[in-house]
C-alpha cells in the first residue's frame, strides 16, 4: 500500500474520531452551527493537502483545531468583523492549542467535553421537530453525510438537506444559547436527546421501510453517541440504561436473520450467535445504572426486560413471569399503547394465548393502533395459537398490508399462509 493511501485513510479515521469535537469546539468560538461546520470542512481541506507531505501529526485533533480557528480569523477578517470577535477567536486559539504537535491543554480538555454536550442539546432541542433532531443529531454528531442520513431512512436527498438547513435556521432565528441547561429544563432537554438516540437506534434495528429489515450503521451510531453521554453525564442513570438497551438488544444482531436476509424471531434464534461481550457491558450497564437508583427509569426497565432475554440460554428457559412484571413497571413510568401490545406478548407467553388476547383486544377498541402493523400480527399470532385460524389469516394480511418493509411483510404473508393451510390440514 502507497504513503499516499495509508495517509488517506489516517485521514479519514481521524476525521470519523474528531469531527464532532471539531465542530463543537468551533460553534463555542463562533456560535454558529453552520459556520462552525464551514470551518470544520475547510481544516479537513487543510489535512488533506499537508498531511500527504508532512505525515500525521502527533496530535491531528489537535492539528484539526488550531487549523479550523485559523480559518475562523480569516473570515472574520475578510468579512471586516468586529476585532472584539477577531481577538476573541485568536485568543481561543492561542489558549487551546498553542502547538499542534504537542498534547491538547487541559484548558482545552476540560472544554471540549462542555462543547460537545452543548452541541448534543443543542442538536435535540424540544423547539425542533422530532425528525430535524434525528436528522441534525446524526449530521453533527454521528458524522453521517446527508446522502447516508437519507439513505438510511429512505428519504430524498434534498427532504433530509432541507430538514438540516431548517434546523439549524431555527436554532439560529430563536437565538437559543449554546449551552447544556440547568434544573427542570435540563431534564426535559435530556428526555429529548435520549429520546432522538432511542429513534435513531431502533430505525436501525427494525427499519420501517425498504428491503432490509435492519440497519446496523444506525444502531451502531446511537451506540456510539449513547456511549459518549455516558461520559459526558456519568452520574445520569438514563443515559447508562438506554446504552444498556441498545448494547443488550444489538448483541444478537448476527441471530436476527438468516442467510437470505429473512426475519428470524427471537424464541427461533441461535443464541450462539449473540454477541457475549456486548450482552456483559449491557449488564454492567445496568448494575450502574442500580447503583445511581435509577432502576425505575423507563429505559432502565427496557434494558432490564431485555437482560431477561439475554440471560436464558435456552428460549424456554426466559424468565416470562419477570418480564411481564416489568412490563407492568413500565406501563405505569411511559404509559403507551405499544407498551400495553408488549406487555401482552409477555402474559401470553406466561399465562397463555387466552388472557393475552383480552388484553390486546381491548388495546384494540381504543382504536389507537389501528394502522400499527404489529397489533394485527401479534393478534393474529395469538389466534393462530387458539385454534382461531380464519381471523388469524385476516389480521396477519392487515398486518402485512399495513407495513413498509419488504422483509417485514414478506414474512407475514407467510404466516398468513400457514393459517390457511392449518384450515385445510
């Protein structure tokens, strides 16, 4: 392999690692998302034509700032800024990174974590729409590209760029400080941006559209910003038991579907195939998350249902009396149609397909559910296990009409078909 290829992908390592901390850094200093964006471009712009001939710096964290508030001096300047604004970027500068070969002050240290917490909030803030936080949040701090972000959620190009640019429009028109927000506001900001890693995870572990029925890049990018606010909030039991959701859930990725990419439900997976280490930092997690008191949190519950799961060897040997308790837990913390369709898979594993069935028929008459697919497969599941084969072939059909993934409704028509042909059996 060429100098020139190896530094290429020195290069992009580097930029996948720095780039959210370059860009929370620099919005500090010029308050400006987009500008700071800008900036952050043109420093990669920098490395690429240096690096080649210099090599990777010791430091190219270190490297990539310095360059950035270098160019940030150079559009104030050829904007004829205020020089309040010039000094005060050549002094950031000078105090954080004074060589760019030597190690990051601890000035800058202590800064950067701030910095990419504030960009964190700022990128999921209530005054946005839930899809701009998911479509910001992964720009800016998942590093995806647009086209990636599109891709992944099936959108157009130019839907998610608009989605972006709006966001970060809205952000600047009202004004909104860039910092991480005290008190009551800062637990309804944190509800927020658990709640955007929360989407952005589960888009990827069940996608709701196209051919693929997961998308591991999208779990893998909320694991990896879960893991980062559990640095940047260690004392935040949430954020430990949301990481320990996503780990315990994507640990049995390899055992979700088959060679031609089918669904393979959870009772049938080879459990081999889970992912043992991934399943012991979930489980760390949520010793963690019970020596902060937070055993309660409506994430913390989840990731605790999802630990019965991943301690049963065996499919028969899942603890589904326990399960159906913290479902129960977890109706009265984030009470929800879909927890109360959950928690009636559980008691129909536990008790039977009789009283599970009650309990679904009754979240049914609410009428809540009515276009949500999975209520009609799992009914008909539960009245294919009573014998009640014709209705099941009904709601499994609903169901399959009902979603937008290609795999997804693929296998319910086979089920669909099973009922059927129990009818003739």
């Amino acid at each position: 392999m060429s100098n020139r290829t190896e530094t290429d992908k020195a290069i992009t390592t580097v930029w996948r690692q720095e780039q959210a901390r370059l860009i929370a850094s620099l919005t500090r200093v010029v308050r400006d998302i987009s500008l700071a964006e800008e900036l952050a471009q043109d420093a990669l712009m920098a490395a690429l034509k240096h690096w080649p001939e210099t090599g990777v710096p010791r430091n190219p964290g270190a490297w990539l700032m310095q360059a950035g508030k270098r160019k940030a001096i150079d559009y104030f300047r050829h904007r004829k800024m205020a020089a309040g604004k010039l000094e005060e970027v050549g002094r950031t500068m000078e105090e954080d990174v004074p060589d760019a070969e030597t190690a990051i002050h601890d000035s800058m240290d202590d800064d950067v974590g701030d910095d990419l917490l504030r960009l964190i909030f700022t990128s999921c803030h209530p005054i946005l729409p839930a899809e701009s936080r998911v479509a910001l949040t992964l720009r800016l701090i998942g590093g995806l590209t647009t086209e990636e972000i599109a891709r992944a959620f099936l959108a157009n190009d130019t839907t998610i760029g608009q989605r972006i640019v709006r966001a970060k429009r809205t952000i600047a028109d009202a004004g909104l400080p860039y910092e991480v927000p005290r008190g009551a506001e800062r637990v309804e900001r944190l509800a927020s941006v658990l709640g955007v890693l929360y989407l952005i995870f589960n888009e990827g572990y069940s996608a709701t559209a196209g051919e693929d029925w997961m998308r591991p890049q999208l779990c893998e990018e909320a694991m990896r910003m879960g893991r980062i606010l559990t640095q940047l909030m260690p004392e935040e039991a949430e954020v430990h038991g949301l990481l320990a959701l996503m780990e315990i859930q994507h640990s049995r990725v390899n055992a979700r579907t088959n060679a031609k990419g089918e669904p393979i439900l959870l009772p049938d997976q080879n459990r081999a195939l889970w992912d043992q280490l991934m399943i012991r930092r979930g489980l760390n997690g949520l010793q963690r998350v019970t020596a902060l008191g937070g055993d309660i949190g409506p994430y913390a519950l989840q990731a605790a249902i999802a630990a019965c799961h991943a301690r049963a060897w065996r499919a028969e040997d899942t603890d589904w009396r326990r399960i159906a308790s913290l479902y129960a837990l977890l109706v009265e913390v984030m009470p929800s149609p879909v927890v109360e369709l959950n928690r009636a898979v559980a008691v129909s594993m536990a008790e039977g397909p009789a009283p599970a069935l009650t309990l679904v028929d009754a979240i049914w008459s609410g009428g809540l559910l009515d276009n949500y697919h999975l209520l009609y497969g799992v009914r008909g599941d539960l009245l294919s296990k009573l014998g009640r084969h014709t209705e099941a072939n009904l709601d499994f059909r609903r169901a399959a009409e009902l979603t937008r993934n290609e795999r997804e409704k693929a296998y319910l028509l086979g089920r669909a078909d099973e009922a059927m042909s129990a009818l003739t059996a």
